[in-house]
C-alpha cells in the first residue's frame, strides 16, 4: 500500500495530457500532488480511489508569473502539510510554422512557455527542495532536442534549452540533495491529439517510422515519472531519458 506521509509533489501542466498522468500515478504511489494549471482543475479519473483523490489538490496557476508559482509552491506546501520533496516542469505549448517567416513574438512564446518557466519553478522550488535535504526535479522535455524538424525551429530549440537547463542545475544543485532528470518523450498520444494521431497520414507515418509500431501512452511517462520518484540512491541526475519508442535512433 502506498506510504500515506510522502512528502508533496508540484506537477505543472497538471489538468489534461501527460501532467494529468503523471499526477494521478503519484498520487496513486503516495505522494501528495500540487496540480498546477491555468486553468485550476483537478484531473480526471473515474477510477481513482478516494484515498488517491484526497492527495491531490489543484491550483490555479499561470507558470510564466514569477509572483503566481511562488505563491503557488508556497500554497501546496501549506495545503498539505508536508514538506516539498518535487517538482515537475511538464506545462508547454507547441507552435510552429516556416522559419523563414514564424513571428519572434510566437517564438518568444514558445520559449517563455517551454524553457523559461522551468528556470523560474525551479528557482521557485529551490529553497523548499533544498530543505528537504532529498528531492529531484522532472523535466518534460521532447525528444525533438536532438531533431532537426521542419517548421519546428522554436519547439526544438526550447526543449534544446530543456536538456541543457537540467544539467546545468544537476550539476550546481546536487550538494543540496536535489536531482534533476529531463524525460524527453516522442509521440505520445492525449486527450489532446488523439484524433490526429488515430487518423489519417499521420497515423500510417507513425505507424511505419517509430519502431514499436505507433505513438506511446501518457501513462508511459508517468509511470516513469513516478519509478523516477521511487528509486533508491542520488546517482541518476542530469540525464535526458528518451521515450520515444525508439523512433529518434531509428534509421
């Protein structure tokens, strides 16, 4: 049975996709999740225990507001009672379009959504991590890190700037007991793109290109999420796991 003192866990993006599956194993795992989003709402799981759903709190949030995360951070901490042990930076918008043509506006967009609110949660988080004296920082990123994707100059460079945020603060912040791991999915099917996914070009192209044969799961990260929460040691931080059912090596 799941550990009901678990210390608190801030999902960001938590309402819908993959933040809603990762906040949904944790809290199934004995965590107690902060689900952050814009717009306040609580995932949805009909098959959710009452024990789980109680671990679970939403907050309304917008992560690009230094004053609202913080407020944030300090308001599930105060929910709960229980001392901050994580943070996921999952919340993220993709835009594309021509580069010789995509609007600076809309890839200042991508990247304060994407790359810069990690640094602030994670600045944000940092004093309450610290003092937990053992905690690790999720980062979503994709594994559009290592691509060169038509169209996707301003997505790839701010999951570029994912990766690299996530060693850096392995690296400085390890001394303080905090790990920091960036998950970098390929095709994941939501709620969100189910349809394009299921039909049409997309869906043969998938099917031929990823190796094992189409899109994954949210619950393939979030399970992963939750083992990542789980594991015994403080060797693994700084590394980028990629998800992506091996789509990103394949030739």
């Amino acid at each position: 049975m799941p550990e009901s003192n678990k210390g608190t866990v801030v999902v960001t993006g938590a309402s819908r996709g993959i933040g809603a599956a990762i906040s949904t194993a944790l809290a199934v795992a004995g965590f107690h999740v902060a689900c952050l989003s814009r717009s306040g709402e609580l995932p949805t799981n009909a098959e959710l225990s009452a024990d789980a759903k109680a671990r679970m709190h939403a907050l309304k949030c917008d992560i690009t507001d230094a004053i609202a995360v913080n407020a944030a951070l300090d308001a599930a901490r105060t929910h709960f009672g229980k001392p901050l042990v994580g943070l996921i930076n999952n919340a993220g918008i993709h835009l594309q379009g021509p580069s010789a043509t995509f609007s600076m506006q809309d890839f200042e967009r991508v990247m304060q959504t994407n790359a810069n609110a990690v640094m602030l949660a994670s600045q944000a988080a940092y004093p309450h991590l610290r003092d937990a004296g053992s905690a690790l920082i999720i980062n979503i990123g994709s594994f559009y890190d290592k691509l060169g994707v038509r169209g996707n100059a301003a997505y790839c460079a701010s999951k570029a700037a994912v990766a690299a945020i996530t060693r850096c603060l392995a690296v400085e912040w390890a001394r303080d007991g905090i790990r920091v791991v960036n998950i970098a999915p390929g095709y994941i099917e939501t709620d969100l793109n189910r349809e394009d996914l299921n039909h049409g070009p997309l869906k043969d192209f998938l099917k031929k290109r990823i190796p094992t044969g189409g899109p994954g799961q949210s619950d393939d990260i979030a399970q992963l999420a939750a083992l990542l929460f789980q594991l015994p040691g403080r060797f693994l931080t700084g590394e980028t796991i990629y998800i992506d059912g091996g789509q990103g090596m394949a030739l």
